[in-house]
C-alpha cells in the first residue's frame, strides 16, 4: 500500500546509514553490532559449551567455570591471536583478499 511506502519513505530512507549493512562495510563485527547480540552469543556459550547443556547451576559452580574453564579457554584464544592464527585481524585479511 501507498502508506507503507510513505512510511517508509519518510522514516528509513533518509538514515540509511543508521540500518543499511552496506554503509558498515568497513567496520568489523564488534564495530558493527549495536545490539545485545554478542552479549546473547557468549551466553549460549556459556550454557552449551562450558556447561554442558546444562540450564541452571549452583552459583558456586558458575564461578568455578568461569575461573577454571572459561580463563583457560580465554588465555589459549589469546595465545592463538598473538601467533596470528585467529582474530578480528582475520577478518580484516579475508576482505582484502575478496576485494583483489
């Protein structure tokens, strides 16, 4: 309908950088999300993987995973990052490559 494309129009058209992915090419994922979306993705994380799948835990187990499991799992991403085998820095790579 014609007030649909009024809308539209008049409320989207002119900001599109605040909502276009288009207008957001040159940042990166963590740049880019301004949403609670990665907050949502390390919570399931945490429940799936560091958890076991499991829904609800004794706080005093909660801490333990954080402490125990959860800084190694941190300390070896970082080691990977230093040796240049993961991180943002990848992302940066894999687009210079596609646009060559």
């Amino acid at each position: 309908p014609s007030s649909v494309m009024d809308y539209l129009s008049t409320t989207w058209m002119g900001v599109k950088p605040m909502w276009a992915t288009y207008f957001r090419s040159d940042r990166n994922i963590y740049e880019v999300s301004d949403t609670n979306m990665l907050t949502e993705a390390w919570h399931h994380m945490l429940k799936s993987y560091f958890n076991d799948g499991k829904r609800n835990r004794r706080l005093d187990h909660l801490i333990h995973t954080l402490v125990v499991d959860v800084m190694q799992y941190f300390k070896a991403g970082h080691q990977r990052q230093l040796a240049g085998l993961e991180g943002p820095n990848l992302e940066e790579r894999e687009r210079a490559l596609l646009v060559k």
